[in-house]
C-alpha cells in the first residue's frame, strides 16, 4: 500500500528526511575548516580587549555602531575595505550589529590616537558638535576588577597567565573600552592602507631641545589625525602655507587651545602653555612655507 494512504507514517517519514536534510546542510558545515578561514595578523583578544568588549557589550554600543563592512561602494569609501569572515573567528558573539546611529567600527582601530579616544569617550561633542552620543566619562572611575575577569575568563577557557590577568589591576573601565576599540581593525590584511600612527617616534638628534620636545608631544598627541609627517589625514596638513585654518601662531595657538568643529579637540587640560609652545614651534620647523 502507498505510503500518501498511511498519514502518520508520512508524517514521520516527512520528518525523518527534514532532520537529515538540516544536519547535512546547516550543522555539519559548522565544524569544517572552510567555515573559520584563517587569516594573517588575526590575534586573540588580550584581557585588557576582552573587558573592553564586555563593557562594549554591557553599554548597548553595538545598538548604535555595527562593525561590518558591506562590499558596496559608499561603504568602502568611507569605512575601508570589506569585512572578511576570518577576521571574526575569535568574536563570540559576533557583534556586526544592523543599525548605524552612529559610524562603523569594524576599522576604527588605529584611525586615531589613544588620546582621542579617551576625549571623544569622556565628551564626544567636544569632537563632533551635532553627535547624539552620550559621555562615558564616569568609565575612568570605575576600576577593573581583576578577580572577577579572572572567574570569567577560566568559565570561558582562556589560557591566560596569572601575570596577563593581573595586569589589568589599576586600569579602569575605560583603559579597556580603549584598548578594545584600538583593536577592532587590525588585521593584516593585503592591500588595506596603513592604519593611523600612535606609537610615538624619537625626535631627531638634529633638532634643539624645544623642537624635539614639541616633536614628542605631537607625535604622541597629534600624528594620529594630522600625520606622522605633518602632512595631515583626519586632520588638515600643517606643513602647507595654505593651511585650513590659517597658520598664524594664534591660529594654531587657538585649535590647540580651544579645539575646532569637526573633530580636533580641545588640549588645554592636557598641554600648559610651555607644551603648547612647543609643539607650534615644532610644527614651525616643518613648514613649508
């Protein structure tokens, strides 16, 4: 007798062939090879980067800011190359996110300086004046506790030493914020364009005191957005006569003072008028014109 003329067992032949037919096609695929490619430069994350991204997740970040490239081309042009699958093999969960309040992500580390990062977290309208973003600036009050990642990080089975995870005593919540979003990006990966410069370089033996102490500062403060070499990125070149905001003393006196719309913050909690001097007469030496 045909088995359309049995209901209940083509309900269970039925069933029989949708469940291996969702083994084969959906669960096996998860434990081959090909579905975590591996890609140069990919690292795990430290401790310091996973509290970060902890507090990345506790803060409802990924509400507002995705972290995927799409291929499309008003994407690649403002965020960068597209997102490849290896560069989230060690993201549980993945945090691509569906809605941009605010800019992507997925390429922001090394765009700007620590410095940056701590400023805009703390007041992000003193960048971006017509930003939505509310502060952080109470995360550098909070201070890791060390016991606490240690508990989570052996739940999870992250083979970090005991001297890694002790490292994060006396950092705070924003340290790790920092430190996560300086990560995001990284990934070696050919043909993607050299990400921003926060290392600080040694100022030529050739410069007088002053200048090399203002070399230091800028490097350490400013080449994130205007360039190792001054000649500008995120922010406008300084060695060009035809500078966006003037040149004059008092021009750069007042940018680095009082900061400017669109991005550069204000210094004047963090450079005294003597470190401020420095640094114009640095950016001096390099002038073109």
């Amino acid at each position: 007798m045909s088995i359309y003329r049995k209901p209940l067992l083509f309900i269970v032949v039925a069933l029989v062939v949708a469940l291996v037919g969702s083994v084969v096609s959906t669960f096996i695929p998860l434990f081959m090879p090909s579905m975590e490619p591996e890609l140069d430069g990919v690292t795990p994350y430290n401790p310091l980067e996973l509290e970060g991204r902890d507090i990345y997740i506790r803060e409802g970040c990924n509400n507002c800011h995705t972290q995927t490239v799409r291929p499309l081309l008003f994407e690649t042009a403002r965020y960068g190359e597209p997102s490849k699958l290896g560069e989230f093999v060690h993201d549980r969960p993945h945090l691509w996110g569906s809605k941009r309040t605010g800019p992507d992500l997925a390429r922001v580390g090394g765009k700007y300086p620590d410095s940056w990062h701590y400023k805009h977290m703390e007041n992000p309208q003193a960048m971006f004046s017509e930003s939505n973003m509310p502060a952080y600036a109470w995360l550098s009050d909070n201070r890791l506790n060390s016991a606490l990642a240690e508990k989570k990080m052996k739940t999870l089975h992250f083979r970090f030493t005991d001297a890694e995870i002790r490292a994060l005593d006396g950092k705070t919540e924003m340290d790790a914020l920092v430190a996560y979003l300086q990560k995001l990006g990284r990934t070696k990966i050919a043909g993607r364009l050299p990400t921003a410069q926060t290392t600080p370089t040694a100022a030529t033996t050739a410069e007088s005191p002053e200048i090399a102490e203002g070399h230091n500062i800028f490097d350490k403060n400013c080449a994130g957005c205007h360039g190792a070499d001054l000649s500008g990125g995120f922010g406008p070149n300084l060695t060009d006569a035809e500078w966006k905001y003037g040149g004059s003393d008092a021009d750069l006196t007042l940018s680095i003072v009082e900061g400017r719309p669109g991005g550069m913050p204000s210094w004047k909690s963090v450079l005294d008028q003597d470190k401020t001097g420095k640094v114009i007469a640095y950016i001096r030496s390099r002038a073109k014109g």
